[in-house]
C-alpha cells in the first residue's frame, strides 16, 4: 500500500463536508422556532403558576371583596365573580393544579408502564406477550369513561384523579417504552453485551436505556399535555377539584353561568389552560418531529 | 429450495378467500373483550358504595334501618356481587336497563332519546370532520416541506392543544353571546323547539367537535399520504408510465386508507370523551350529560347503563371503520394500531 | 454495427442543499446504448450508478437536479421532457426494473391487476384476453401455476418470486431500452443465477438495449458486453467487457479486480485502503488519495476520458504506465492437524430447533476445529448456517447433540457460562449497524471487554491495550473518541474486530462479517482478519454464503443445505473436486470474472 492504512481512515465520515456531529434532543429542539416558543411559553407558565400569586391583591377565597359580577375595574382587573370574589386573584392561584397533578400522574404512569415495557422488551417470550395483552386490554378503554365511572364509585378526590389517569397512562406509555426498547433489544449489541455475561441491570441501564432515552422523554412530554388536558376536563365537569378552589378547570364551569356578564371569569382560566397546554405540545412535537428525522442528525439521548 | 420449487406461501390464518373473515373475527372477539372489560370495571367500580350509601341517596337522608332493609331487598343488594354482575349484564344484553335510585323510572325511558341525539350528535361531527380533515391532510401531505404545509401542521398541533371545553366556550362566546346568532342554551332548543330551533341547537356542539377532530385526522391523514407518495412502490409506478394521477390516487391512496381508516377509528374513541365534554359545555341533553350528572348525583344505575352504551357505540363504530380498512388493504388486515 | 438506442452524454446529477452549494453526485457521464446489447454499468455503493442509470431516463428523486447533460432516446431528448411526455414514454419504449422488488410492487393490489394495468395502458389488453397475456407472461419469468398467481398479493411471493414479476411486469411493454439496477442483489446464489439466467434468455432474442447496473463484478462478465466502470460519480473506465476486466487501464478498476474473491483459484485478495469521496471532486483525481501510482499532477489537475483505443477509454493521467497485476494464488498456511493436539471445537450430531418450529434448524452437524484453523460453513438461506454460530456461541440452547471447547463441554447457554468461558469464544456480526451501541464510545466499546474479563488489569494497561487493539485494526487512535454513528461501515466492522480481539479469544465465530460491506472493504477486512487470527493463533469459524470469500480466507469447508451437512473437508479439495451434487449446484451458480476457468458453466 502507498498510504498507510490508518493516515486514509482517518478521513471518517465526521470529516466529509455536509457532514453534522449529531446533537443530543434538547439542543435539537431548542433549534427550531417551535421548540422555542413551547420552552418559553412553558417557563412562562411556570413563573405564572408559582410565583404569580404573590402579585395577587386578594386571597382566592376571600367573597365580597367587590360587587358580585362586576366587570373589570381599576380595583378588580379582571372583575369579579357571583360570590364577590376577584378573579385575577382567583386565576393566580389557580394554575398549580393544572399542571401538578396531571404531572405527577405521568410521571407515576411512566415508572410503572416504563418498567413494564422494559421488562416486556428485554425479556421476550411471554412475558412480552403478556404484557403486551394486558395493555391492550386497557389500551381500548376511553379514558374518560374510566374516570367518570371511577370518581362514581370512589367519590372526587386528587388521590382518585390521579389514580385514574396513572390507570389510564401506565398501558399507553408503557407501549411506547416497549416499542422503543424493543426495537433496541433486537440489536446486535445487545446480543454481544449478553455474550460477555453482562448482568440484566447492566443491559438495561446501560445499553437499552441511552438509546430510548430521546424518544421516551418525548411521549412523556406529549403525554404530560394529554394529562393537562384530561385532568383540566375532569375538574370542569365537577369531578376533579372541588369548590371553593379556584383550579382554573372548575373556575370555567363555575362561570359559565354569567359568561354573558363577567366574561373574564371564564376567558382567563381558559386562555390558562389553553397556554399551559400548547406550550408542552409545542415542545412534545418538536421533539417528535426532530427524532422523526432520523438518528444521523439527533442522538437518542438527551 | 430455489424459488421455482418455493411453494407460493399464504398469508396467516389460511387461504386467501378467508382471510377477510378470519381476521373481522378477530377483531370482533376483541371488540367483544373490550365491551367487556367495560362492563367489568363499570359494575365493580359503581357498587363500590355500600348498599346503606345507595339506599339513603335514593329515599333520603333520614331512613330507618327498615326502610333501607326494604330497599335493599328491592334491588337485591344483598346477593353477592358476581351474581349481580351476571344479573345486570344478562338484562342489560336483553335491553332493561333497570331503574334508577334517584328517578325511580326505568332507565331505559331516559336514556334512549339520549342516545338518539347523541348518535346524531356523532354523525353529524363525523360526516363534517372526516371529509375536511381528509382533504386538509391531502393537501398537506402534496405539498410535504412546504411552507404552508408546516402552517397548517403547526396550527393542527396547537389546536389539538386546547381541550374541548376551551374551544367550545369559545365557540359559544363568539355566536351566542356576542354574535347571539345561536342559542346560549341547547336543552330547551331541543325539548320544545321548533326544527329550525332544534337544528340550531345542534349547530355549537357539532362545531366544537368537528374543530376538536380536524387535526387529529389532518394530521394522520397527513403522514399516511406521504409515506404512500414517497414509497418505492409509488415511484415504480410512474417508472411503469401509468399517469401520475392514477398513481397517486389508486396506487398510492390505496395503501393510506388503510393507516387513515385506523385513525379515524381511533377517532371516533376519543370523540366519546368529546362527546361527553361538549355536551356539557352546552346542557345538550344527551348520553353524556347524562352521565356526568348521574355520577353527580350518585345514580349508579343509571352510569352503568350510559357507560355501556357510550362504549358499545363507539367499539362498533371503530370496529366498522377497521373493517373497512382491512377489506382496502390486504396487509393491514392482520395488524391493530 | 448495431444502432444506439439511448445516448447519454455528459449527464450531471447535483442534489440541492439549503443554503449551501448544491452538491454533485453525477459528473459529466456517458454512455451508449446498443441495441442488441448489454451494457455493464459496475461500481461501489455511493458511487452513482443508480442515480446515473435513473437520470438517464429522465427520472429523478425529489431534491436532484441535472444540471447539464443530454440523454437522447433515438432522437428524442429526455432530459427536460414535460413529466406527462416522459409517462408516455416510461413502461412503453423505456423500462426499468430496480433492486428491491418487494417494495417495488404495490402490497395493495394483486400481481394481475399491476399487470392487467399495464397490459391495458400499453397493449390496450382488456378482459379475457388481458388475463391469458398476464398468465402467459408470468410462466414466461417461472412463476408456478400462473393463473393461480394473479389473484395473490406480492406479499404471498418469495423474494426471487417478486423480482421475477417484476421483470415480467418491465418487459411486458416490450420496450427498446431497459435498466436493470441490481436486479438480483439480496437473493440467494441459485435464485440470483437462475434469475440471470432468465433475464439472458429473455435479452438474447430481443433487438432492446439493456443498461445492467452491479456491484457485482463477476456477473457482470457473465452477462454483459460492454463495460463502464463508475468512481466517485464519474465514469473512470469503459470497454469491451472481457478487455476492461482482463485487462484493465484505470488504477481503480485493478484495485477492484484485486479485491473480488475468486471461488475458481482462492487467491488472496488485496484491499483498498481509505474511502471514496462523497461527492464528485472537479478540480483534481478523484481516485488519487488512494491510487499507488498517483504523482503531483494527479491531485492538481482533473483528468479527462482519453481514448486508450478505438474500442475503450479511460481517465487517467497515468494509464500508459498501469500494469494490472493479478495476484497469484498462494497456498494457504496449512493448519497443523496432530492427532494429539485436542481440537479447540469439537461439536457433535448438534441439533437445535426454534421454539414452535416443525423442523429442527440443524441436525447432525458434527465437525472439528484445531487451533490457528479457519473453518467456513457455507451455505443459502435457511441452511441453518448461523443458526449453528448461535448455537456454539450460546445464544441458542442446543437440542441434542454436543460442543466441546477445548475438550471439556460448557454449559449451553452463555448466560451459564464463566466469564473465562466467555472471553475465550467471541462472536462478531454480520450488520455493523447494529453490533455497535451508538451510545458508546469506541474506546468504551474495546475498553469493556477488558474490563469485564481481566478486571485485574490496571486502568494504563487498560489504556495500553486499547490503542493496541485499535492499531492492530489499522484505524487510527483518534477514532477512540469517536461514536459508531460517525463510522462507515468498514470501520464498524473493525471496532466490532477489535471488540472481539480485546478477549483475547481462542475462538473468533464470524457471522458473515463481510456481507454488508463493499468489495473493496470487504477485501480489507478479509486480510485483517486472515493476518489478526494467524498472529494469535486464533481457530476461526466463519459463515458465509460466498463461496467465493470462503474459498479464499478458509482451511476447511462444511457445506450446509436445510440444516443438514451435505459435504466437508479440506477447501481446496472440495472446491476443485465437490462430491455432492449440491455443492456442485452452488458451484455452478457462481458467476466469476474469468469466464475461462473452468468453473464457470451455465447454472443447471
């Protein structure tokens, strides 16, 4: 050979012009206007949502402190509501609801129906197939049917809420980890890891686990929206939290009686839960949609 | 073997003629499952509360231990539970739906007209969401990478964002109390309108569903088409000279009705918790306000039969609509997203 | 003199890339259609054939632009042609059947309404007389019970089934020109032999002009008259087939030669280091970084198609001076077999079955490996060949039946076996897609082995051995720190060698190793492997359903047919002498480059 052989392979792939290093998902994202705006909407939110409530005038709770049904006013911005109450006040301390409990629901439906997949994939035969039967099973029941029949038989209370969409998460989710993973564990790789008598956890955390890293944070992120949404619906119809909180779902419903007076009372609660919600699914589907695109540009991790 | 001795294969589950059959078993024994899985978890869930909690929801308060004797009696409250599952579902199938604790009239009476303007309710928002969310999705997908197709993806995604509620509301915020071009309230409409009236009445709850589907069907109709015009097969046939409109629409479209067809099924399940929402928003006396507000009142009766209607409905209506795939698509025919 | 049917002339293909310089894949190629004849396009993946072959019918992908360039069908010019002239034109006076023939037909529709389509389209076919011309035309390619077929989906087909109709369906315009784009890549040996077989008979009588696109460098010369030969988008080289493939001018063209395996001698083959660029190079040699006779001139100034003679040409600065050596073939090291030395491997009447199987995979396979030896086990699809690997390895538990290592059994499952156990048995794959971790880098990927087996080894030792497997594989350190997906293809494989050289094994099971990979990678990694396992000493079992690659890098030889051994023995016996008529079968259905030798014979 004139060359050395190792002089020439050194022009890899990274050196051919055109050629990108792949990025991790975050970078990715916040690449795209989309990502962008979701991030910063959603930050936008959580500012909104936590810290808020210190610029409110009153307390949430506190009735006549104005006329009832007042439109707004230099004293009450937003006007007030049937009970005399201050609906800026109200809508400050309202948002935390909606987005903590779906939050922490998702995030329990991810552990379980996480593991499950997992264990579905990485173990095979009929514990794959058994598992994946019994997300089907739950797979097909409307969620909001489970939860309206659930909350009649045990009654409205966050713990059931959660309960219910943890129920109703754990199978969805748990196919999604199961995909993913198991387009992994067919691999080559994990073949060879096994052949070195590498330990299951070993396997699982370290070879199975970065390669679905990306594609699982995006459902989870896909999947917190659903739940705001779920969870936000369950509070308007009376089933979620209950009076006198001004959780922005119930606030809707409480209002729409006098929509035609203060309609404020309704619109801001629900421009809340209309920009908590957008903000996630911006941020759920640009992630999706750079994964889309195929793993030369983005990594799988994060 | 080399391939001239290769026996030519068939698909799974037989003979060609019979596969079609086979597999609309399959997914109606699975249907079949699903219904009942539903009718499990709704029993067992809503005889959760003890039958003193069901007696004094019924009769009042302030009973005597009698008066709840005698009511429990009444509704064989004492037998064990598996029987009254078995009971319940053999009546249910037989189309007595029992009678409520709350109305004390037969469910049955209360429920049927509901589920009448309900199923209106569904077919009204299908016929007008499916065409629209096909043709946005096809224009879409033709003009794949374009700006305007990433105008209208982006705007599907965030509509899809807002819960049904919102744009109901905001629906109902627009025409009817500024525009008051439609009734603020759907119930009275219905129960004593003129047919204009009751039309209208229909006009907001349709609307918002149709605005809550569009982009969920848009935008699978979106991806199917795309992967249909992009694929081998689809290039090989404009190399065979076969007209590029022929090509895409039997060719190409054959094999996105299939993935398109699923999502609609898949649709008409999330329109049950649509349903049930908007009805709401409106007082739209259908199935799903019924629901909501037998929960509210603690009607257990009444929620169970609702909920079996509302998911019989929607199984055999996805049902259909898989089957309609499957008999477009011979290779989508064995799988179920 | 016969006529040209399809003149391309100077054809660029660029694709178009946002905010940047669109980049050129197709460079100012030709190329003459005749009819009556098969013209041979060859090259390496990447290289530009199939977007060249498309282009040349005026098709391209979304994103391509041709830039200059005409390509004259009689004396129609169809580069330019409104799409709606260019349909009128596709299927009827030009056709094209392309690699992949089980995405090509549609899953949708039945093979007889694709080809009632276009019987009517073309024909004007209709009705019964449609349905006789379908049947007839699919007994033409030699599919079984034809008018059963129509009614059947693609899906029903075999591979070889689905690219015989495919065929059928391209030819049945009864077109002028035809491009054929690997229309055999992928299938069996047989199946490919009997296809090509097939696409003669069908040529030979027919006056159509055929362009046939390969990799393949063998084939070609079975089939094909004239040859071009295509190197980083440009064509390097073009001639009467025998002339370019006997005798060839370009550098390249040699060094392909000398890389392609021959089933017929087994000569060593010699490989071609480094990578072609990837995209068109214009303002000097795209061949230079690589070419054993490049000077300064070479990297300088672009070279241009001269004519060597009246019948070929070339692009080469240097092509006077070019002598094509062709290696001869040495002997192999011939592995000490003593009685007394215990075998490395010894498996015994092995038969192993996949759970809800009807037929056991393998059954009664027995065989010996000493130390230092190479043993292949050859075979198509189906034979059970890797089966047998993953049965050894412990991927698979064995039914019945006995493996011995180093004369003591082990335990059949790897997940039973001793880490000694396990580092002393490696096993590497055959995609290097997928035997890498992506997450992982290089230095981690060697590093675990290492650490995992000898966790005695101190962590500059552990450095130390690393750079030192990674040399061994002839990649350069730097690559330590680089991830898989930043590696080509030929570079994985050699991680994935050095991988398995970290356990410092006894015993190396390759699982086809080369066939993913292009021929001159392919040749590379083959002298890698020969060189790496006889400096250590390593026993080898290798599969493969090459004969040609087996021939050249194995002692031994097990031929396999439905999971059953149908011969064994030493290689150069069987192949010059094979005792089973299957083997022969095989044998015969490998096409090689040099049409004289004796083993070359129309496929039975």
């Amino acid at each position: 050979m004139s060359t050395t052989q190792a002089e020439l392979d050194l022009v890899s792939v990274a050196e051919e012009p055109g050629y990108q290093r792949p990025i991790s998902l975050f970078r990715a994202v916040m690449r795209t206007a989309e990502g962008r705006i979701g991030l910063g909407l959603a930050v936008f939110m959580l500012l909104l949502i936590s810290v808020g409530r210190l610029a409110a005038p009153f307390s949430p709770t506190a009735i006549n402190v104005g006329p009832p049904i007042a439109g707004p006013s230099m004293a009450h911005l937003l006007g007030t509501d049937d009970l005399g109450r201050d609906v800026l006040s109200r809508f400050l301390y309202g948002g935390d609801t909606v987005l903590l409990v779906p939050l922490a629901a998702v995030t329990l439906a991810l552990v379980i129906g996480g593991f499950l997949g997992l264990l579905a994939a990485y173990r095979g035969g009929w514990v794959d197939r058994l598992v994946a039967r019994v997300f089907d099973v739950f797979l097909v029941i409307p969620a909001l049917l489970l939860a309206l029949v659930l909350v009649a038989g045990l009654g409205t209370s966050v713990v059931v809420i959660v309960l219910t969409v943890t129920v109703v998460y754990v199978p969805r989710l748990g196919r999604i980890v199961r995909g993913a993973a198991g387009r992994i564990a067919v691999q080559d790789f994990i073949v060879a890891a096994e052949l070195r008598g590498e330990s299951s956890r070993w396997v699982v955390v370290r070879e199975i686990l970065p390669n679905v890293a990306g594609p699982v944070l995006s459902a989870y992120a896909l999947y917190v929206t659903y739940g705001i949404i779920f969870v936000v619906t369950l509070s308007y119809l009376g089933l979620g939290a209950q009076p006198p909180s001004s959780d922005w779902g119930l606030m809707v419903s409480d209002s729409q009686a006098f929509i035609s007076f203060n309609p404020w009372a309704t619109v801001a609660p629900a421009l809340g839960i209309a920009a908590m919600s957008v903000a996630f699914t911006l941020v759920a589907d640009a992630a999706n949609r750079q994964l889309a695109r195929g793993n030369d540009r983005v990594g799988t991790g994060v | 073997m080399s391939d001239l001795q290769a026996p030519v294969e068939t698909t799974e589950g037989g003979a060609r003629t019979g596969s079609v059959l086979g597999v609309a078993g399959r997914h109606l024994v699975s249907a079949l499952v699903t219904l009942l899985v539903i009718s499990l978890i709704t029993f067992f869930a809503t005889s959760l509360k003890s039958p003193e909690q069901l007696a004094k929801a019924s009769l009042g308060r302030y009973i005597t231990p009698a008066q709840s004797l005698a009511f429990v009696k009444e509704y064989h409250l004492n037998r064990p539970l598996v029987v009254r599952y078995f009971d319940w579902l053999a009546n249910f199938v037989r189309g007595n739906f029992g009678t409520s604790y709350i109305t004390h009239r037969p469910v049955r009476l209360d429920v049927l007209p509901r589920l009448e303007r309900t199923l209106l309710l569904t077919l009204a928002t299908l016929v007008v969401a499916v065409p629209v969310g096909l043709a946005t999705g096809v224009l879409s997908a033709r003009r794949w990478g374009t700006r305007s197709d990433l105008a209208m993806n982006i705007g599907a995604v965030v509509l899809s964002a807002f819960p049904e509620f919102v744009i109901g509301l905001f629906l109902l915020l627009v025409f009817a109390v500024d525009l008051k071009l439609l009734p603020v309230d759907s119930g009275q409409g219905l129960a004593f309108g003129t047919l204009s009236a009751q039309i209208k009445a229909y006009v907001l709850p349709t609307a918002t569903l149709v605005v809550a589907s569009v982009p969920f069907i848009m935008r699978n109709t979106r991806v199917a088409v795309r992967e249909a015009l992009a694929a081998p097969y689809t290039r090989a046939a404009v190399l065979h000279g076969i007209p590029r409109r022929r090509v895409v629409w039997h060719h190409a479209m054959r094999n996105a009705a299939g993935p398109i067809l699923n999502a609609v099924a898949l649709n008409v399940i999330y329109l049950l918790a649509g349903v049930i929402v908007v009805e709401n928003v409106f007082d739209f006396p259908g199935l799903g306000q019924d629901l909501v507000a037998s929960v509210g009142t603690g009607d257990t009766i009444t929620v169970q039969a609702v909920a079996m209607l509302l998911g019989a409905t929607f199984i055999l209506v996805s049902l259909a609509t898989d089957a309609l795939a499957g008999a477009l698509n011979p290779l989508v025919r064995g799988s179920r997203q | 003199m016969s006529d040209v049917q399809l003149s391309v002339d100077g054809l660029t293909v660029a694709y178009d890339r946002p905010s940047q310089q669109p980049n050129t894949v197709v460079w100012r190629a030709s190329i003459n259609l005749r009819a009556g004849q098969i013209h041979g396009l060859a090259g390496e993946s990447g290289c530009g054939k199939s977007t060249f072959a498309l282009a040349a019918i005026g098709y391209r992908d979304r994103g391509a632009i041709i830039t200059e360039g005409s390509s004259r069908l009689d004396d129609l010019e169809l580069l330019g042609m409104p799409a709606r002239d260019l349909s009128r034109i596709w299927g009827r006076r030009v056709a094209y059947v392309g690699q992949s023939a089980s995405t090509s037909l549609n899953p949708a529709l039945n093979v007889g309404l694709q080809l009632g389509e276009l019987l009517s389209l073309y024909l004007g076919l209709r009705g019964e007389k449609s349905r006789r011309r379908q049947a007839e035309l699919l007994d033409e390619v030699g599919i079984p019970d034809p008018s059963a077929a129509l009614h059947r989906y693609p899906h029903q087909f075999s591979g070889g089934q689905q690219q015989r109709i495919a065929i059928a369906m391209a030819l049945c315009g009864d077109p002028g020109v035809i491009i054929l784009d690997e229309p055999t890549t992928g299938l069996d040996v047989t199946t490919q032999a009997r296809i090509t077989a097939m696409l003669k008979d069908k040529l030979a009588g027919s006056s159509a002009a055929t362009l046939y696109v390969s990799h393949d460098l063998a084939f070609l010369s079975t089939v094909t008259s004239r040859l071009a030969v295509m190197y980083a988008g440009e064509i390097v080289e073009e001639g009467p087939t025998q002339t370019v493939l006997q005798g060839p001018r370009h550098p390249y063209t040699g060094a392909l030669l000398a890389a392609v395996p021959s089933a017929v001698d087994g000569r060593q083959v010699v490989g071609l280091p480094g990578r072609p660029p990837l995209s068109v190079v214009k303002d000097a040699c795209s061949f230079a970084p690589r070419c054993p006779l490049s000077v300064e001139r070479c990297r300088s100034s672009h070279p241009v198609l001269e004519n060597a003679n009246e019948h070929s040409q070339v692009r080469c600065f240097r092509w006077p001076e070019f002598r094509h050596r062709s290696v001869a073939a040495t002997p192999r090291q011939e592995a000490v077999r003593t009685e007394l030395a215990s075998p490395v491997l010894a498996v015994r009447d092995l038969v192993c079955v996949y759970s809800q199987a009807r037929r056991p995979a393998i059954s009664g396979v027995s065989f010996d490996l000493a130390e230092a030896e190479t043993i292949a086990i050859v075979g198509e699809s189906g034979s059970g060949k890797s089966t047998l690997l993953r049965c050894i390895a412990g991927v698979l538990s064995p039914a019945d039946g006995s493996v011995l290592f180093k004369g003591e059994s082990m335990p059949p499952r790897a997940g039973d076996r001793p880490r000694t156990l396990l580092s002393a048995i490696q096993l590497v794959f055959q995609n290097p897609e997928s035997s890498l971790n992506p997450r992982h880098s290089v230095a981690d990927i060697i590093r675990r082995p290492i650490r995992l087996f000898r966790p005695d080894v101190s962590r500059s030792q552990e450095d130390l051995e690393i750079r030192e497997l990674i040399e061994a594989v002839r990649l350069p350190a730097a690559m330590l720190h680089r991830y898989p997906n930043e590696l080509s293809g030929g570079q994985k494989q050699r991680v994935a060698l050095a991988r398995a050289f970290a356990g410092k094994p006894d015993l190396l099971l390759c699982d086809e190793v080369t066939s993913a990979l292009d021929v001159s990678v392919q040749a590379s990694v083959l002298e890698l492997l020969t060189e790496s396992t006889q400096q250590t000493k390593t026993a080898v079992v290798f599969v493969s359903h090459d004969l040609a690659v087996v021939r050249t890098i194995a002692h031994r030889t097990l031929v396999m047919r439905d999971g059953s051994v149908v011969e064994e023995g030493n290689t150069d016996q069987l192949f010059a002498a094979p005792t089973a008529a299957y083997t022969r079968e095989l044998l015969s259905a490998i096409p090689t480059v040099k049409p004289d030798a004796e083993a070359h014979a129309t496929p039975a």
